[in-house]
C-alpha cells in the first residue's frame, strides 16, 4: 500500500531559528507533493506544490524564502521553515501522490512549536 | 475560487446510530471529490474518492455519492462504532492538483 513518513514528528525551536522536515513516499513513487500547515482549529493551509521536473507553486501568503522546498526524486520532499515565529506553529503535513493520480497520501505531521 | 462546506463541526451519535456529515461544494467544472478520516495523533487517512456525478465511493462501511445537481458529496454509515470517532473531512481536487479541504466533523460515539 501507499505509505508516506514524516520526519521529525515533533520539534520545538527558538523564536527566529529554523528547522527542517522531511517526508518520505513508500510504496509508490510520489510525483506530486503538497505541503500544508494545519492549524488548532483543524483548518488546513496549501502552502505549496510540488511536481517533479517543474516549478514549486506557492500559494498566497507562503513564500520559497520562507518555505523552501526540495522534491529531487520520486520518494522524497523536504520543507524548512526558517526563522520562525509563534505564527508558524503548527502540524506540517505533507501529502504524496502519484504518476497521474489525484488522491494524495498523509503522513503523521511534523509538529512545530516555537518557543 | 474553490471551496467545500461542511454543515456540521460537531455530530454526537450512540453506537449503531445512522451517520449523515452533509458536504457541499462550490467548483468549476468536474472536481473529484474525497472523504478523509483523521485520528488523534495522526494524519489525514485517505477513505475514498468519487469524480463523476451520480458515482459513490465507498470504503469501511462509509459512503457517499457525487452529486452535481445539488453539488453535494454526503457522508453516510448506517451503524457508527465507537472506533469511528474521528475528525472527518471533504474534500475537493482539481486538475491543478490542489486539494481544498472543508473545516471538518468532529465525529464522537457513545458506547
């Protein structure tokens, strides 16, 4: 079955540091990948899509100098959230999918929080 | 631009109560549709998809059928178990390969 992971699970940070997460396809080779942020109220954001082979698209109020994105293969995307903020905290999920499918692929989340 | 309402935020049942989570959904053209049940600690599991109207996707018991006419896409379980407490979501996606998601239900089951 499609199985995606997400490293780390929790992290917490200093205010105006940054950190990184990782998400990890198994089991099919995840060509898009979305990241969103979900907040306390389980409201999800789009932060960005990512192909394989073309542009990270960000969605409005997210940014590649704040959001950069990495997506080099098939079965691996990495997000960091650099210098963050309170505001930024948040459940990160990404979500996988494959060669010409629509249905995206949970991982657990990465739980930010900033101190 | 897209979106997806969920009528409900919160549903309380007893065990083998019938479930109804109302979706509606404002898109251009043909979205397919998606349920997605999300347990404490965990992320989005994936229920099944529909994109095509009058088309029902089903998986564990839960069902729901793609209505254009009343662009609706209804989540329904005839006997709810405990072990169905959950948040659950609609959810709509287009062929920019976004998916917008509504607010959520929060599912909870007496036993």
């Amino acid at each position: 079955g499609a199985l995606v992971y997400q490293y780390p699970r929790r992290t917490i940070c200093k205010s105006g540091t940054s950190m990184r997460m990782e998400c990890q396809a198994v089991g099919f080779q995840a060509t898009s990948v979305a990241w969103y942020r979900q907040s306390p109220q389980k409201t999800f954001e789009l932060i960005a899509l990512s192909t394989v082979n073309s542009a990270i698209k960000y969605e409005q109020n997210f940014t590649q100098e704040k959001f950069p994105i990495s997506h080099p293969n098939l079965s691996f995307s990495s997000m960091t959230v650099l210098n963050a903020y309170l505001e930024d905290r948040g459940l990160y999920l990404c979500g996988a999918a494959g060669t010409g499918k629509d249905t995206q692929y949970f991982g657990p989340g990465t739980r930010l929080l900033v101190l | 631009g897209d979106s997806v309402t969920q009528t409900e935020g919160q549903v309380a049942l007893s065990e083998e109560d019938f479930l109804t989570i109302h979706c509606n959904y404002s898109a251009s053209g043909y979205p397919a549709l998606f349920w997605y049940v999300q347990y404490p600690g965990e992320g989005p599991q994936f229920l099944f998809r529909a994109s095509r109207d009058k088309e029902k996707g089903s998986s564990r018991g839960f069902e729901a059928t793609y209505d254009k006419g009343t662009t609706s896409f209804h989540l329904r379980k005839a006997s709810v178990q405990e072990s169905d407490s959950a948040v659950y979501y609609c959810a709509l996606g287009t062929n920019t390969g976004k998916l917008t998601f509504g607010d959520g239900t929060v599912l909870t089951v007496k036993p």
